[in-house]
C-alpha cells in the first residue's frame, strides 16, 4: 500500500509552447515560463515542495528544450536572486526591463 502511494505521487514533467510544469497527482508543484532563446520569463515552485530540487529541474527542462539556459527577467525576488545566483543564471538587470 504505501508503495503505490508512494508511486502514485511521483512528479509528472509536462511541456506546452514555452512552458515546463511540475505536478503530482494533487498539485501544481512549480513551473517555468521561457522564451525560444532559453531566457526565463518566471519560475515558480510551490512553497511546500522548495528545497527538494524541483526549480533545478525546470531550469534543466529549459535547457533540454531550447539547447541553452539564457538570463532570468525582470521581476526577480529576493529568494529568486538567491537562486538564480547558486545556478549561475545571469539576470537582467532593472534598467534592462524598462523598453
């Protein structure tokens, strides 16, 4: 029993135009939002699921699907600095996202 619960509650990776998503049998777990040049528009993951490995993912997905990872834009949190950051993720910077 606790075996296929275990399984049932396995990450799904989904693609669309643009977007990686991370979901459970449940819930949303966190998804990305990027551009064909691999820059990324917004990355969220769900608070319950932070620190397990899931933003890394859809940072690799975005690589697998555009062959590169380029910067992160505007509006960048706090938290996200500090993520983008560790994985060596260039970031627009404000007077970029001014157009």
């Amino acid at each position: 029993m606790k075996l296929a619960s275990a399984l049932s509650d396995e990450p799904i990776i989904e693609h669309s135009a643009g977007i990686v998503l991370i979901r459970n049998q449940n819930t949303t777990i966190g998804y990305c939002r990027y551009f064909e040049n691999g820059d990324v528009e917004y990355i969220f993951v769900n608070p319950l699921y932070r620190r397990l490995g899931h933003g890394t993912t859809l940072l690799r997905e975005v690589t697998k699907m555009t062959g590169q990872l380029g910067q992160a834009h505007q509006p960048i949190s706090p938290l996200g600095r500090h993520f983008f950051t560790a994985h060596d993720v260039a970031m627009q910077s404000d007077a970029d996202s001014v157009q």
